[in-house]
C-alpha cells in the first residue's frame, strides 16, 4: 500500500490548500520574482483567487498528502484547447506544486501518472502544461512522457525578464496508458 493519496479540494479546504500553495511556492519559485513572489501569491493564492477557482466546473484541484500530510496541490483545466486540438481533446496539468521535503521521491510522478488516468477517464486525447523554461521540471516532465511543443511568455510586471519563458508540453495519450487503467 501506498503512503500518498490524492483527494479532491472543496472551498472548505481553501486555508489548508492556501497555506501549502504558498509554501510550494516559496520553496521553488521565489527566484523568479523582484518582490520574492509576493504580487503572485496575493494574485493567485488569496482566498477570493482560490475560491473562485474552486467554484470554476472546469477546474479540479487536488491536495496531494504523503504519510498522511499535505504536501502539495495539482490543478486540472478539464476542457482546454491546445494548438490543433480541441478543448474536449484536451486536459492541461495547469499546476503540480510539492513542498521541497516532498520532491524526488515519486510524488510528482504519482501525480501525474493520476492527472492521465483523469484524462483518460474523461475521454481526453492530450494532457498538457506549461513549464517554466529556467526549472528543473522540464527534464521531469519530459521523463514522465511530455514533449516540449511550443514556448510562452510571461507578462508579469513583478517579475524578473530573464524567467518570463515557459515551454508549452504535452503527452498524447498512448495505448499504453491505457492498457494501464484496464
């Protein structure tokens, strides 16, 4: 049996889900910013953001817990359009955040490996996702069957230009996904 689980997020989990946001966030990703990431989190992980994005039927979010404690999130955009496919073709990983304890040790792969099985479960052709192009994630993702398909800037005004690039991946998915969820 397995010490990580992977459970859905109502608006009741929104201080818990809220504190491990920020704390992912801060482990990982405060280089990217002027302001230590301070403008990002109060855009994306205040209550309100969180809540309306929560209430959004085309997104799911997920509290990842390891040995019975959350250490992480992931939200699903559950219909959404990606290059030459349809938004019923396509589900985009829009987040995986892991407290730093919690990384290299399976959890992102176990996470992923769900976010297909969702993908499958909803007919979905393509998972996809934006990965910041100075992370270490990239080489994660494409271990984990992404393909880098195109690139994206940021437009942030807080945050440093040299971090604005995103690789747009994806991973279609294969015969042997699902052979894997017979």
């Amino acid at each position: 049996m397995t010490s990580i689980a992977i459970t859905p997020c109502t608006t009741s989990d929104i201080p818990r889900l809220r504190d491990i946001a920020i704390r992912a966030y801060d482990d990982h990703y405060t280089y990217l910013w002027h302001d230590a990431g301070a403008w990002y989190k109060d855009r994306c992980f205040s209550e309100e953001a969180l809540r309306a994005e929560l209430e959004d039927p085309n997104s799911a979010f997920y509290l990842i817990h390891y040995k019975d404690e959350p250490v992480g999130f992931m939200k699903l955009n559950i219909d959404k359009a990606l290059e030459d496919y349809t938004r019923k073709e396509c589900l985009e990983l829009e987040r995986i955040y892991l407290l730093h304890q919690a990384s290299g040790i399976g959890i992102g792969k176990w996470a992923v490996d769900f976010a297909v099985q969702y993908a499958l479960e909803k007919g979905k052709r393509i998972v996809w996702l934006k990965a910041m192009d100075s992370s270490k994630s990239v080489d994660f993702y494409e271990q984990n069957g992404f393909v880098k398909c195109g690139t994206y800037e940021l437009d942030f005004e807080k945050m440093k230009e040299m971090y604005r690039g995103m690789y747009v991946m994806k991973r279609e998915i294969s015969d042997a996904d699902i052979q894997l969820s017979l």
